[in-house]
C-alpha cells in the first residue's frame, strides 16, 4: 500500500491528479459540513452581480449570492451524484460482469446482449430517456447515471475474468471444493482490484460530466440547492454582463474531470505490470 | 576445418546506465562449418541471451552488445564482425546465412497466414522468387523436412497443425535460404517426447546432408548427447566449461557440471526403478484410490446449428487401483487422456460414466481425501494472496476455521517442505519456481490427504530443482504413506517415482503394471515407441529414426461405443491390451488436432 502511493506521487501526472482530486474531495466535504465563507442561501441585494472583491472571492450571482459559496456547495452536490452514481454501477455491473464470466452460456448471452443495447444509446440520451420516465431530482440523476455506467463496467470486469477464471489457480480452488462465492470473490475479484480501481476514476470524470449535463438541462438538482450545471445554466444569459458567473463554474468542472482523467492514467500506468517498468 | 563463427569476450546487457544489467559476462567459443555446438545451463544461465547475440535479434528484446567480437565466416569468404555490423547487413545475413528456430512453433508463426504463404515469403524476400518458382521452392522445402502430403498442407493454417508438424515448418523456413548457420534455441522443449524424438532426428539428417553449422540450445543434458559435437555449459551468464561432448558427459571438470549431469533423470529401462514398497497382493490390503471404468467424453458440435457430430473420447473405461504409500505413473503424449483422469478425480471434469472410490481412515468430515499439485507452480498461485491465505483455502473449503492448530500445520509444513519460516506474509511472486511447487505441495498437504495427484508436477523446473522436488515427494510419501497418482510424459522422471506404471494412448490404457516390468520389458508397440524416443546419455549421436506414426481421432459418431478390451497377463503385476496393430487403426485421421 505504502509503495502503491509512492509510485503514484512519483508518477507525474498521478501526482498533478491526486492533488486536484484531494482538493475537491475536501471543498466537498468542507461545503456539506456547513463550512463556507457565507450561506450559500443568503442574498446580498445591494450586491448583487459584482464581479471579484475581497469580500467575495468570486463575484456574486444575480440575487447577490455569493458565488464561491455556491460553487463550493455545487462541488459537493456534483460529487455526490458522482461517487453514489458511480459506486452503484460499479457494484451492479461488477456483479453482472462477474456471474456473467462464470457461469456463462444463457446468464451470459442475456447479460451482454442487454448491456450491448444499453451501450448501443449516447450516455446522456439514456439519462434524458431514464429521467423522463421516473422524474427530475438528485436522487434519479444518481440512478440515471448509474444506469448509464453499468454496462461500462460489465464489460470491464467480464474480459479479464473470463480469462482469470481459465487460469490454473481457479482450478486449483475448485479441486479444494472452494465454494463459488470464494472463488468469485478471493480468486476473480482480488484480481480484478486494479483494472476496476482505473475505471471507476475514470468514470468519475465522465459522471462529473454528465452530472453537470442533466443539471443543465434542468433535470438533474433542482434550485434554489446548488450544483456546477445548475451555476452553468443560470449564468448563460448573464454571459455578458457577469462573465465569472460562467468563468468559475466551468473550470470547476473542467478541473475536477482533468484530475479524475490523469488520477486515471496514472493509475492504470502503476496497476498495470506491463507498464511498471516504464513508469519506474 | 575453417572457423564458421569466433565469438570471444562477449559481454551482453540488458537497460541502461544505472539501470544496466549486464546478463552475459564475457563467453568465448568456436564454431567449425557443420559443426554442433550445444549450449546447455539452467534458466537465468544466459544460454538463449547468448544466442540471439549472434544474429543480434537481442537489439529488439532491449539488450545491447557491450564488449566482444562475433567474427562470423560469410557465404562470400568474407570475415565480419556481428558484434558491430549496421542493422543492414544485420537483416541481410539473419535472413540468409543465420537461421533461427524457437521454443514455441505455435506463437512462432502467424495464424492468419497458410504455412504455405509464410514459407514462401522467405524465398521470396531472400531469394526473390515469386509465382511458381517460390511454390515449387516451399514444396521442397517441406518435403525436406519430411512432411507428408506437402502439397495439400501448404494450405493449412497453422491451428490445423500439430506442434511436431508446426515445428517442422518453422525449420523449413529457417533452412528456406540454405543457412550456413542454424540456431535452435531449446526447439523441442514444448514437444510430447516421440515427437521430440523425430525433431531431433530431422536435424541431425538435416545437419548431415545440408553441412549446417548449429547451435543447439536446451536445458537437457540428455538431448546433447544425441546430437552435439561440442558442449558449452554456462551458469550465470559465464561459461563454466566446455569442449567435445564425450570429455564433458565422461569426465566434467567442474563441480556445476557434474552437479547438472547428476541431476539429469537418466532413464535406465527400468534398472532403477524404486524398490521401497512392496505390493501387497489383493484381498490383503485395501487400495487407497479404486477406479473402476472411468470414461469421460465431451460432446463434439459442428456448423452453426451447433449440431451433435458426436463425442471425444477423452478417456474411455480406463480401470486402476492405487495402494497406500504407492505411486502409479500414468505416462502418455499430449491427447492420451492422462490429465483429463486426473482431473476428473479432483471433479474438474464430470466422467461420462465409471465410479473412483477413496478410501479415508479418517473420521467423516468434508476434507476432500484427494488434492492435486499443478504444472505450472506459476500460473497455480494466486498472485494476489499471501502464502497464509494460499495455505488456508483447503481448509476454509472444507468449512473449518482458520485456527492456531491449523497455523501451527502451516508453519510445520513449510518447514517440512524447505521453505523459510518467514514466508508466511510473502506472496507467490517472491518465490522461485520450485520453491512455489514446494509451496503448492504444502498447499495440497493442508487437509491430510490420502490420494495427491500429481499433474506433470515437476516438468516445468529446472533439472536440478526437479531432483530436489522429487527427493521432497518421496519423502513426503514414505512419510505420510501417501498414494500418488503422478502424470508425466517423462520417462525418465517416471522411472524415479514410480512404483507401477499405466500407459495411456488415445484415452485408454494400453499396458498397465509394476514400473520395472513395464519400463524394461515394455509390450505394447506404443510402451516400445515411447521409451525408444527417451533421449539418454548412453545413446550418443545415435541416429534416430523418423517415425511418422500419428495419434488417431477420438472423435467418435453418437452412440458409438467401443469394443470389449482384451487383456493379455504377461508377468506377476504386468498387463497389456490385446489389439490390431493400432497404427493401422481406420479411423486413423492423419494428423489430426486433439
């Protein structure tokens, strides 16, 4: 563990990643223990659509809020949708992947021909498709986009365990009588660590993206409660007249996908033991 | 006779600057035009680095030539050094005056292209032929190397060939361009014995009738004596010693190579067979592992609809017994069936039809009495556990905890197999090969087993770590009265564990019976062909002959079932199946792919 962080501090753009990524996860959390500068709430009419002061770092919006306040609770909302999106369709489509690879036959050919379908549609389309059945709110934006992931993740954990699963340990594992659930989680899923450690980070990213998307388009959280697209929305008729309205948002969420993108690629470079020689 | 190559303080690494790691530290040999020169040693010796230095193929495998001369004798008279020629001349001379042969024919060759194609892209490229001219040139080719029926393979694609036939074209194409030297770099390691045989055959009629110059490059003493003039032995990336072969194998010089002779199984024709157990004649003891008809078969399918064109008989109504503190060596070529039996003991693969009983002594509880030690120790481990974690998965399998009695087994076995007392928190990459078969012994060991089964268990080690691991099995056997069921298709390795011996051929046993009865006075035309192809010291440059036999289909039509065996009682503990000559069997498909 302690050799995994130092490659990747020692990995470049593993090390730019990982500071982005820890800089986002503690404004999140800074922002949902009630920690920023002003209530993101709280309207300051005589100062309303100010550009960068000393007393608010970024501006103010239209109704005088205070724009990093916001921005700071928009990052919490966005990641919140984002890791519960992401922790679900990496726990469902790693399940599906995993009894899909083992036991094959029909449970596979369903599993796959179902999530070829799903991947057949564009990610945000099948969000869209998703939320206008069940409903706009966070709560359906983390399903929507969880929905969306899944088949990502089947297929990630399929290749690979169907190719583990040939391998003489199993085997070895079946020859002891080891139950399915042990082999599956010990012997399939212990080796499946890496490749699932660089899709979900890179998930993340395109979460994040998609997240901002629906919020956008008004179908992800719901005002007056903050969030990146929310910010991006209401800012695009002001675009002119207080350009910081879009300014910051936009690089919140360009950054934030930057980070969990590099975080990535440095991941798969160290998990990888093809790659660890020239990464070393 | 002229100097073919001089190759003097040869030094090879591998990285750069700090990173360097120098693997080869000065070798110096000489090689007469048709000559033989053999390089033998251990893995990590340098052996196969060495090598490809001289056609400079170790540039792509991020080596470099650091010091050293390789003067090689040109077609053209002229001397150049290949330690400094430009990658030019390099590519002219790999392709027609140094020719290569690997390990592995399956890789070796591209599977999308006929053999035909890919043969006559060397005339082509070497000789510049084209059309007719390069087909009649690989027809030859083929011929040369003693494929029947060549002018219908050279359509094949390289799945449809066997590993002899595949090995066979990799030589045709390295002899495509006439070579004045040929590199074999361990060429019949990933063969069945009797095809490595008939390899060996090939290129010493081969040597004899082109002049070849060749470099032989194996772990196994027993192959050199069969084919080199000369032997170079290295150790760590230097020579330890070398000159003509009958010096080294009769009188070696240096500790390291007597320790490797010492080390070579020789198979004796059964003079040496293990005399510790005594078979207890039947009513007097119970056998440990009773199989009784076992035939596993799978379906075959063809075509789209997957239609049912019937079944491979894998193993077909194969009966033995094993007592206690007794090994049966079950002994066939690839497709005899031998580690389909093997695993349909462990439940691996569910038999057709047949029953196997075990007996247990030990009270009722879920332990399986019958646990298996794997080929390859590296792909048999679990990378990702610990050795404690690797060590408790039999018992957690069958449904105990993990307690400090079973601790204290763990540690006894580790100890007792040879391995540090601390490897207990260490994962399978920190082990050697025989140290992880010692450890996956250990492994198979946790549950007190009555029955290991032992597939091909020692054949992936290095000949000196082989001996070791087979003096460790004995031991364990002797000590723990332990009945092996052990799987090889090395004779000579079989000859030292063996108390009795089944031979298996197309999924059926063929002779059964004590070690020394079958290994010495084999009946069976198979037994006979088997042992014929085991290479030994004694038989030095002897000319084996080219057999073309191949192994029938078992591919059998839907509801076939087979005749009646008849055996024939030839000896106190000696049994042979009464038949037709097999070779004449009609449904004998020439080479035909398991």
């Amino acid at each position: 563990m302690k050799a995994f962080f130092q490659s990747l501090l020692r990995h470049p753009s593993g090390r730019i990643g990982a500071a982005i990524v820890l800089l986002y996860i503690i404004v999140a959390l800074l922002s949902q223990a009630g920690l920023t500068p002003y209530d993101p709430l709280k309207q300051f009419r005589i100062e309303r659509l100010q550009g960068a002061t000393l007393a608010h770092w970024m501006g103010t919006d239209m109704f005088g809020r205070d724009v990093l306040s916001r921005l700071m609770i928009g990052i919490g909302q966005s990641f919140l949708v984002a890791f519960s999106s992401v922790g679900l369709a990496a726990v469902i489509g790693t399940l599906l992947g995993l009894t899909a690879a083992w036991f094959g036959h029909l449970w596979d050919g369903l599993v796959m021909r179902l999530m070829d379908v799903l991947l057949a549609f564009p990610a945000i389309l099948l969000a869209l498709l998703f939320i206008a059945v069940v409903g706009p709110g966070t709560f359906t934006s983390i399903l929507a986009i969880a929905f969306v992931y899944t088949p990502i993740f089947t297929r990630v954990v399929r290749g690979p365990a169907l190719s583990i699963k040939t391998r003489d340990f199993v085997d070895a594992a079946r020859s002891f009588g080891s139950s399915t659930s042990y082999i599956l989680t010990r012997h399939l899923m212990l080796n499946l660590v890496a490749p699932l450690t660089v899709q979900v980070t890179l998930a993340l990213a395109w979460s994040l993206l998609t997240e901002s998307g629906l919020s956008f388009l008004g179908l992800g959280t719901q005002p007056p409660n903050s969030s990146l697209g929310l910010m991006l929305a209401d800012s695009v008729n002001l675009m002119e007249m207080a350009p910081w309205l879009l300014i910051f948002p936009a690089l919140a969420v360009m950054l934030g996908i930057l980070g969990f993108n590099l975080l990535g690629d440095a991941l798969r470079d160290i998990l990888d033991p093809r790659m660890r020689r020239v990464v070393a | 006779m002229s100097k073919l190559l001089s190759v003097s303080g040869l030094k090879v690494g591998f990285g750069r600057g700090d990173a360097l790691r120098p693997v080869v530290h000065g070798v110096d040999f000489d090689l007469a035009a048709g000559e033989t020169l053999a390089i033998v040693g251990e893995s990590g010796s340098g052996k196969s680095v060495t090598a490809l230095s001289i056609n400079r193929l170790v540039d792509y495998g991020g080596g470099r030539i650091l010091d050293g001369r390789m003067d090689f004798l040109t077609a053209g008279g002229a001397v150049i050094n290949l330690a400094t020629a430009s990658d030019r001349r390099m590519e002219k001379i790999r392709g027609g005056e140094i020719g290569m042969i690997f390990q592995e024919p399956m890789t070796s060759l591209n599977p999308v292209l006929t053999i035909g194609e890919q043969i006559s892209e060397a005339f082509r490229l070497q000789r510049g032929l084209t059309g007719q001219a390069a087909r009649a040139a690989t027809l030859e080719a083929l011929e040369r190397v003693r494929i029947a029926d060549a002018a219908r393979r050279l359509g094949y694609y390289p799945h449809q060939l066997s590993g002899g036939m595949l090995q066979r074209v990799m030589i045709a194409m390295a002899l495509a361009t006439n070579p004045r030297l040929l590199i074999a770099d361990e060429p019949t390691t990933a063969l069945d014995v009797s095809v490595q045989a008939q390899i060996m055959a090939l290129l010493a009629e081969l040597r004899r009738e082109t002049g070849t110059g060749l470099i032989f490059i194996t772990h196994d003493m027993g192959l050199v004596a069969g084919i080199a003039d000369r032997v170079m032995v290295m150790k760590e990336g230097q020579v330890v010693e070398q000159g003509p072969l009958d010096r080294i194998l009769d009188h070696p010089d240096h500790p390291y190579t007597q320790h490797l002779l010492k080390a070579v199984p020789h198979f004796s024709g059964g003079r040496h067979v293990r005399r510790d157990h005594r078979r207890a004649s039947a009513g007097e003891t119970t056998p440990t592992l009773k199989v009784e008809g076992m035939t596993v078969r799978f379906p075959a399918t063809a075509g789209l609809l997957r239609r049912s064109i019937g079944a491979i008989h894998a193993v077909e109504s194969v009966d033995f017994d094993v007592m206690p503190g007794e090994t049966l060596a079950i002994v066939g070529e690839s497709g005899s069936g031998k580690s389909t039996t093997a695993r349909a003991l462990l439940g691996l693969v569910k038999p057709s039809r047949g029953t196997f009983s075990v007996l247990d002594e030990r009270p009722a509880n879920r332990r399986k009495p019958v646990q298996m030690v794997f080929q390859n120790p590296y792909a048999s481990l679990n990378p990702r556990l610990d050795v404690e974690s690797l060590l408790a998965e039999p018992v957690l399998a069958s449904g105990e905890r993990v307690d400090a009695a079973v601790r204290a087994r763990m540690a006894a076995l580790l100890e007792r197999v040879g391995l540090p007392a601390n490897s207990i928190r260490r994962y399978a990459h920190e082990f050697s090969g025989g140290q992880r078969q010692r450890l996956c012994i250990a492994r198979a060991l946790m549950v007190n087993p009555a029955v290991l089964v032992l597939d091909e268990a020692v054949s992936a080690l290095d000949v000196s770590v082989q001996a070791k691991v087979l003096d460790l099995l004995i031991d364990l056997q002797n000590e723990m009265k332990l009945a092996y069921l052990f799987v090889s298709h090395d004779m000579a390795v079989v000859e030292r564990i063996a108390h009795r011996v089944a031979v298996l051929y197309a999924g059926r046993i063929v002779e059964i019976g004590a070690a020394q009865a079958v290994l010495s006075s084999p009946q069976h035309a198979y037994t006979r062909r088997l042992i014929a192809a085991v290479p030994t010291m004694e038989r030095r440059r002897e000319i084996f002959e080219l057999d073309t036999a191949t192994i029938p289909t078992l591919l059998r039509p839907p509801g076939y079932e087979p005749p009646q065996d008849h055996w024939r009682v030839c000896g106190e503990d000696h049994q042979v199946r009464i038949e037709g000559d097999p070779y004449k069997d009609q449904n004998h498909v020439a080479d035909a792919r398991r």
